[in-house]
C-alpha cells in the first residue's frame, strides 16, 4: 500500500526521499518513535519512513505518538492498517510510562510536537512553555531508558532572536541574537533554546546521543486542513482570486525550506549527524522578504491578485518580531544533504497538492 494514495505530488515526494543516498540499512529491524505526527513535518516524516521501509524492505516498525485519534485517522486513513505502521494515544507532556509500554523496543526518537501557530503562542503561552519543557523532557527521558541509537529534537530558526543590524545577517549555528523576554510571544523561542540545551545536558550527563535541527519556515505538498501559516494564506488567497492581504509592512526576511527538502534533512542528522550539534535546515536560495515573497506569488500564480497592506496597531495576530538574517546551511550540508526545490516550486508543488486534496 503507498503512504499518500489521495494526493500524487506528495506521493512523488515521498518515493523520491526513498531514492536518497542515506544510509537506511540503520533502519533495518528497527523502531522509530516520532511526536508531532499530525503536524506538517512531523506527517511527512511518518509517511516518508513508511515510504523507505515498503521500497528498501527494512521490517522497520514506525510509531507516531498523538493527542487525538480521530485526527489521526483522517489524516493516514489506510494507511494504519499497515503492519509496520502504529499510532500510540498520549499527551507528550505527560509521564510516557502511561503510553509506551515497559518492554517496547525503540532504537530512534524524533521529537517534533510543538505548538507552531503564532496566534496560540500569545493566547495560551503556558500551555505552549508546558508542551515544550516537560515534553522534551519526557522524551529525553524516554530515550535514556530505551538507550536509543539518536534521538532529533526539532527546533527552530526562531532561537536566534533579532540582530541590532540594517544589513541581513548571516547566521550560523555559534550565533545568538535579542531576545525581548518581557515580550509574551518570546515563550517559544525561549523554550526552544532551553529545550536545546536540555538536549546537551541529557547527553552530557546519560549520553543521550542528541541532536538538533532548527528548522526555517517549512512547508509543500500536504499542506493539511485548517493549516493558516502564512504560506498557506498567500496560496489560498491567489488559488481563489483574491488579493493577499498583510498585515505588517512585510520587511522582515523569511528563511524557507520544501518539506520534503525538511524531511531529507532530518533524516540525515538522524543518521549523520554528531550528537550535541546544531543544524540550519533552510533552502539559501529561497532567502526572502514577506512582501517579497507575497508579490512573487501573485506574480507566478494569479493574474488579478495583488499584494495589499492592512497594519493594525497593535500585533493582535502574535506575528514575530522582524528579522533581517539568512540561515547558512554550510553545517548540514556537511552532511552531504542540500536542498532541491526552489521557493516557486514549493509553491507550485504545494498549490497543486491543495488541488488534489481539496485543502
């Protein structure tokens, strides 16, 4: 049975993650435990191990921790009746003694649950600090017990805070910017950087074989349900014909990456990667402005669609402050891993994918 049978492109993006040049014999009678699986890259990541495992023949068997069952099987649908595929229930935040059973076997953990929507991180932001401190460390906890191969904590480009700079700076992984910590919406990236070093500390003191991924703006084919990222946005907007309306002046440059581009990346920190690293996923060439993004869009993809501006005065909307920095990706692509599809393609690809599911 293939992992996406009701949208194509992602289909294709998941066959061709299986043609990569990584090492998967690792995988071989293997589990893998991953949270955060109904969430964009987390999904993804669940389909595209189950996508390696039917191609290479690997009798892995690939585990995905939820909240909410009836959520998860309206996203895999069919897809769960496969033997190599189980979803456990659980809150990621809770002791995992209540979900993973004592004699269960897990040789790979990727730590994806997160909140992710801006406007959720300024309504609820000890729910989002909760999820991520006890959470990662629940599943740092789970790795030393279970004595996995290597565990990858997601976390992302927002650690890095703002730099005091008119010129876009260049980040690498040594790098720390501003931090406004009396800003309520600064919990995530906080909590980032804590969950980060608690990574280390597990390492340093149990030998947890950690390491980190901070992702860039992620997104493509399986865009899901409700998802309103900006990414999603502007391509609803222009797939209905209507202008993209922002709601700042859009200067401040974004950092993108394809999904699939994502999920190869993971995968090769997973498997390469030196524990205790840091690692930039980012497609450098996809290095832009929002507003710039916004008219490339309308550009490509709509003939009457235009970019407009409709700037409250105060941030209702939990957008995060402006940044003018480019992630370098020299590090992961160290590695052996660079990306392969362009901010326009991910697009295109992304759009198209809505059009099949109906998203």
């Amino acid at each position: 049975m293939i992992e996406s049978f009701n949208d194509k492109v992602l289909q294709e993006d998941l066959e061709i993650i299986a043609k990569e040049e990584l090492p998967f014999r690792k995988f071989r009678n293997s589990t893998v435990f991953i949270t955060g699986v109904t969430g964009l890259v987390g999904l993804q990541l669940f389909k595209a191990l189950a996508c390696i495992n039917r191609v290479h023949q690997l009798n892995m068997k690939i585990i995905g921790l939820v909240r909410n069952l009836d959520k998860a099987e309206k996203i895999f649908g069919d897809l769960l009746k496969r033997k190599d595929i189980q979803i456990v229930l659980g809150d990621v935040s809770e002791d995992f003694h209540s979900y993973i059973p004592d004699g269960l076997v897990i040789d790979y953990i990727i730590h994806g649950a997160s909140v992710t929507t801006s406007k959720l991180m300024i309504e609820f932001p000890v729910d989002t600090i909760r999820v991520a401190f006890n959470g990662t460390y629940q599943m740092l906890e789970l790795a030393k017990e279970k004595k996995v191969k290597s565990f990858v904590y997601l976390s992302s480009m927002e650690v890095y805070g703002s730099f005091q700079s008119d010129r876009t700076t260049v980040v690498n992984e040594n790098m720390l910017g501003y931090l406004d910590l009396t800003s309520v919406r600064t919990n995530y990236p906080e909590c980032k950087r804590i969950c980060e070093n608690m990574c280390i500390a597990f390492l340093s003191q149990y030998q947890v074989p950690a390491k980190i991924a901070r992702l860039s703006q992620t997104f493509g084919a399986g865009t899901l349900p409700g998802e309103n990222r900006v990414f999603a946005q502007f391509a609803r907007s222009v797939m209905q014909g209507k202008d993209i309306v922002l709601h700042t002046l859009g200067q401040s440059e974004g950092n993108y990456c394809y999904t699939a581009d994502t999920v190869v990346a993971l995968l090769t920190i997973l498997l390469r990667g030196e524990n205790g690293e840091a690692y930039n996923i980012a497609n450098e060439e996809s290095h832009t402005t929002i507003a710039d993004m916004a008219k490339m869009v309308t550009s490509q993809f709509s003939q009457t669609s235009q970019v407009v501006f409709d700037i409250p005065k105060k941030n209702i909307f939990g957008y995060a402050v402006d940044t003018k920095m480019k992630l370098s990706t020299h590090k992961i692509q160290q590695l052996g891993w660079k990306p392969r599809v362009s901010l326009v393609d991910a697009y295109d690809r992304m759009m198209r994918s809505m059009n099949e599911t109906g998203v």
